[in-house]
C-alpha cells in the first residue's frame, strides 16, 4: 500500500482508492476536513507524488488547480507521496457516534431559516467543539449536514437551518415536522474548531446561517477564564436585506465588536454595505496577530481566503467551513 508522509515525519497507509482524507483517519490522524465531497477546499493541500482523482474537486479555483493544490479528500495515493498539509490530531477532536434525538422547539428566526432545538435521552450527551457539525437523519432516511448553533454543554442541541428550495429535508423542517419527532443524529464532524486565542486577536466573517458556528464559538469562548480569551474579537455578518439577519447579537458577549453588513441595502441602511470581507480590510487592521474564522457561503470563502492572504494574512492563521447546500 502507498506510503503518505506529512511534514512532521508522521506517515500513514492507504488503500486503493481511499481518499488520504479517510486514510489519515483510518490511521488515527486528524486533518482538516469540513464537505468531505471536493466542495469546500478546506483539506486544500499540495502532493509530491502520483494519485488518482476521486471526486471533481469544484472547491479549488483555476488558478489554484494551475498552482498544484488538491483536495485530500477528492484524491487516493497511487504511489508513496509527501503531503503537504496540517496534521491536527493535536486538537483531540471528539468521536462521532449516532444518537437518537427528538425535536423539543421549532422557531421560525426568519422567513427561511428555523431554529431547531433537539433533547437527547436521559442520560445521553454528545460531546463536541464549538464550530463543528452534525448529520441529522431525517425520514425516510434522508441525511444533512447542519453546524451546532450553541456552545457544548448549551440547553439540548441547537441548529439554525436555512430553507432550500426544493430541498427535500427542507420541505421536512418547514412542513412537516413537528416536536416529539424522532430523527437520528451523527456526530460531530469537522475541524472548523478554535486554536489557541490567548493574546490572538479574532475576527469572525459569517453570511447567512454561517452564524450558527461563530455563534457557538462566541458562547463558547465567553466560559473562558479572562487569561484563556482572546485579546479582541470582532465580528461581521453579511446578508443581502435586514431581514436576513435575524439574531439578535447583542447578549452573546460584551467583548465583542459587532459589524453588520449588507450587500442588498435599502436607502435607510445606517450601516456598513458590501461584503463581509471588505468591510473588515476597510478597518486597516494589523493582521499579523489575527485569526480569522471564516464561515458561509463558498463565494465569500474564496474571497475572503484570497483578498486577506494577499493583504499579509498567514495562510495558517486563516480557518474557514464553506457550507454547500444539498437538495
């Protein structure tokens, strides 16, 4: 079987036709992985040596492709390679199991996206970071990814869903379901966590339901002891019209630096317009001391990815989960 070797010196195995995402995994490795479906670029990476493409990997751009990025987990090793990536079983990221769970609350946050709150049975617990992810399987078997909306240890587990149109579990969530129904939940998954903040400063650029994350992320870091806490956090959240921001921000945590943004404005708009990535450059901050947390939409990903790690970011210092719908 092929030989991969990251930059620590650390290697694993691979099978024939396992992505190296699944083998790292196999092997007890952690890299960092959000769609696990060639979307989202977030197990971007570069590789000396041969391998065969599993997947389109429609999360790198043109040019990215052209630089010789791949995917991990759009790619299987076709012969012993070096792979140029972030080992992060440091973070000791929690086991996915699968939990039965029934609905407790439904709350309709705006016209298309519902508020979810889910009880687990007496005596069960799902142990998680803030800014991961979960499967809900819903009837029929039909299974989506949505990112936990509260902090570990929060009342019940949380999510913030987005309709879609013609979305099959969409039309579950805003037509159908009802408290007391049993889904089934895995979980978690993803790498889109907090690294070490002390005396970092944080900037967090959400759009849309991209907010559930920071959201427990910002929870999360509020139970911090003061020396553990980042030295600022700011926040900008993007949508097109007022309505779109449909959370109220203002209780999480009064450290926080709240920017709203809309691309869609109306006259009234008192606020800052365009997109979330610009609104924060606008700022000349010094970003030799930031991290970014990137969550939303796979445009202003790549925007956002490109326009700071142009204007001096560390690539490393930029962490991101692009959600990618599914119908």
């Amino acid at each position: 079987m092929p030989k991969v070797t990251l930059p620590s010196g650390l290697y694993f195995s691979s099978e024939p036709g396992q992505s190296l995402l699944d083998a790292a995994e196999a092997s007890g490795m952690t890299l960092p992985y959000s769609c696990r479906s060639g979307r989202c670029s977030t197990c971007k990476c570069k590789v000396t040596g041969a391998t065969d493409v599993l997947l389109d990997e429609t999360g790198l751009s043109a040019e990215e492709k052209a630089d010789g990025w791949v995917l991990a987990c759009a790619r299987s090793a076709e012969t012993d390679l070096t792979l140029d990536i972030q080992d992060l079983s440091g973070l000791n990221l929690p086991e996915p199991k699968m939990i039965p769970a029934k609905i407790d609350t439904l709350e309709l946050l705006s016209h298309d996206v519902i508020g979810v709150r889910l009880r687990l049975p007496p005596g069960r617990t799902m142990e998680f970071m803030a800014g991961q992810y979960a499967d809900v399987i819903g009837p029929g078997g039909v299974r989506r990814s949505y990112s936990f909306a509260a902090a570990p240890k929060a009342d019940g587990i949380q999510f913030q869903i987005r309709c879609v149109d013609g979305g099959v579990m969409s039309a579950y969530w805003f037509g159908e379901a009802k408290v007391d129904d049993l889904l089934r939940i895995y979980g978690p998954k993803g790498t889109f966590v907090l690294r070490h903040t002390p005396n970092s400063d944080v900037v967090f650029l959400a759009t849309g339901t991209g907010i559930a994350p920071v959201k427990s992320m910002i929870e999360w870091i509020a139970t911090l002891s003061e020396d553990q806490q980042p030295r600022s956090i700011q926040l900008f959240w993007g949508g097109r019209t007022e309505e779109d921001l449909y959370w109220n921000l203002g209780s999480l945590f009064d450290r926080i630096r709240y920017v709203p943004v809309l691309s869609r404005a109306d006259v009234d708009w008192q606020g800052e317009r365009g997109y979330v990535q610009d609104a924060f450059l606008a700022t000349n901050a010094d970003l030799n001391s930031m991290q970014v947390y990137a969550c939303g939409s796979e445009e202003m990903i790549h925007s956002a990815r490109q326009a700071l790690t142009s204007k001096g970011l560390a690539s490393e210092a930029f962490f991101s989960d692009a959600f990618v719908s599914s119908s």
